[in-house]
C-alpha cells in the first residue's frame, strides 16, 4: 500500500490557538491551515474529540470535533476529513453513525471516521458523562463499532446488547464512499480493539510514532486477521507523531517558543515531539514506514501561526 500523510489542524485543544484572543480569529487560523493542507499533496486532515484543553482543563478555546468536521468538509474540496479519534462515550453509536453518514455525503465522500474507547477521565466527569470501569468502557466500544458497521451496511437493524439496545433505526443516507464511510479505530488493545480492527475497520491508529511498538501491534493485528479470514493488506496501518522541524544549528526550545510552547512545558513537549533537521524528521518517519505503517498522521507545532511549517513538512512527507 502506498505511503500517505495526514496533518492535525490547530483546534484549540493542544492550548495551540491561545496567541489568537477573538474566537473568530482562532477558527479562521484553524480553517487557513485545513485549506492550505487542501491546496497541496496532504491526503486529509485530522481534528481530535475532545472537549478542553490539554495538558490541564484551562479557560481556552477547544473546537467541537464533529461540527468543525462537517464545517471543514464545506471549506475544503479535496482532502479527506477525519478524527482521532471519535469518543465512543461522548455520543450514542447509533447517532454517530447517523452523524458520520451526513458528514460522509457533506464532504461528498471524503470521511475518515475515526472512533475509540476514550481515555480523559477528567473530561467525561466535567462533561457529566459516567466515567466506567475499563472493561465497561470497551464492552461498550465493542457493541458500539459493530453496530456502527451495522447501521452503515444494513437496513432495519435491531440489537440488543448489554450497553445498548436499538429497535430498526434508519440511517439514511448512509453515505457515499462504498461500502461504506472509512472507518479508522483508534488504540492498540490486544483483547478488543485489534480485533475490531480486524473484523470491521478500514485502518488502524497504532504505536504513536514508535517502530517498536508498531511492530508488536502489527503483529498482532496480522493474527486476528488470519483468525477472521480477513486480508491483512488491505487495513490501511497509521501512526501518529508530532514533528517541528528546525534548521541545523537551530536552539529547539526558541523554535518551541515560536510555536506557542512555553519554557516551562518545553521537557514534555521535547519528549513527545521530533524536533530537528528535515532529515532527522525524515528518518523517523522512515523507521516508522519500516516498521510497518503506511500512514502518517504529523500534529505540528505553531502551524497555526506559521503556515511556512506545513510547506516545509508536506515538503518532507514527498521523499516518500
């Protein structure tokens, strides 16, 4: 399968919009990049699902992820659209669904619908969703992507699970991309979500950058598949990674200072982010490709403020 890239759009909850005072400043900084990203090679866009800010809830704007979805999918004609990934808990699969099919016709077929268990806890709990056990949150997830499947592929459905029950809901349209919208499910859980993958997902979202730990995944994933006689090749294999670019002899945590991160944060950014030369982010991204993805999703610092990064990555992203 051929090599594609993806690219976040700055949304606010990565605290990566705050140099922006007016709201409407924010989203047409956000909105300048998902089109730039549109004019050039990027094959899509990527918003996160969530509700505030990270790494701490602070009073800053965070976009909602599946109207800025659907906003985007209207201010763009090319690129495909996606999230990573949707919270399973924050909407009732059956709307989700129903959600990702409208989207799915908006952007005339150009979805990527991203969906996971979910993980913020603190978010859940200001948001007054119960925050469930682990085994309660993947025992939902698990109804959740097959009834998902479901009310894309089939007409008349009813189910009657332990976490959700439906009695023949219509989802129409149910999109456009055939068979159905492009599902990608997020994680790497061994016991639930590789095997979702298997049985009814598109692509995966695995090992955050890490050869190592795509290796192991893969691996697994490549198992559940023989175990449900279903073609490993054709699951599209993403990972994500966060990337500033810097020119040699650059002080990284300057260029960090550019991108709106502080001094203070600059030891977890420095440990979560590649920043160096174009050819050190070249080489990550090929010791990821060598481990076996197919697919890169880059977040990248201050684009938001500098759309010269977005060139100078996308520009990377073509040694591939």
């Amino acid at each position: 399968m051929a090599t594609r890239f993806g690219v976040f759009v700055p949304q606010g909850w990565r605290m990566d919009l705050n140099k922006f005072t007016d709201p409407i400043d924010q989203w047409e900084a956000m909105t300048a990049v998902a089109k730039a990203a549109d004019a050039g090679s990027w094959d899509s866009i990527w918003l996160y699902d969530h509700f505030h800010t990270t790494p701490k809830p602070t009073l800053n704007t965070t976009f909602e992820c599946w109207t800025t979805t659907a906003a985007l999918a209207r201010d763009t004609s090319r690129v495909n659209i996606g999230q990573m990934v949707g919270c399973n808990g924050y909407r009732n699969p059956v709307l989700y669904a129903k959600m990702a099919s409208t989207v799915d016709v908006a952007s005339h077929g150009r979805l990527y619908a991203g969906i996971g268990a979910g993980w913020y806890e603190h978010e859940w709990r200001a948001y007054g969703y119960e925050w469930p056990e682990l085994k309660d949150r993947m025992g939902a997830f698990r109804e959740a992507v097959e009834l998902v499947h479901r009310l894309w592929t089939e007409d008349a459905v009813e189910f009657s699970g332990k976490y959700y029950t439906v009695d023949k809901p219509i989802n129409e349209p149910k999109g456009v991309r055939k068979p159905h919208p492009s599902l990608w499910i997020g994680g790497g859980g061994p016991k639930v979500t590789l095997k979702l993958v298997a049985q009814y997902a598109n692509a995966a979202n695995i090992g955050a950058g890490q050869p190592e730990l795509i290796k192991e995944k893969l691996e697994l994933l490549r198992g559940h598949c023989e175990t449900v006689g279903r073609d490993y090749d054709e699951i599209i294999k993403s990972t994500s990674m966060n990337v500033l670019p810097l020119d040699s002899g650059d002080d990284p945590m300057a260029a960090a200072e550019r991108a709106g991160i502080p001094a203070k944060a600059f030891d977890g950014f420095s440990r979560q982010t590649v920043i160096g030369t174009d050819d050190e982010i070249a080489a990550r991204y090929e010791a990821a490709l060598e481990a076996g993805a197919d697919y890169i999703i880059s977040y990248i610092p201050g684009v938001a403020y500098d759309l010269d990064l977005l060139a100078r990555v996308e520009a990377i992203t073509r040694r591939f």
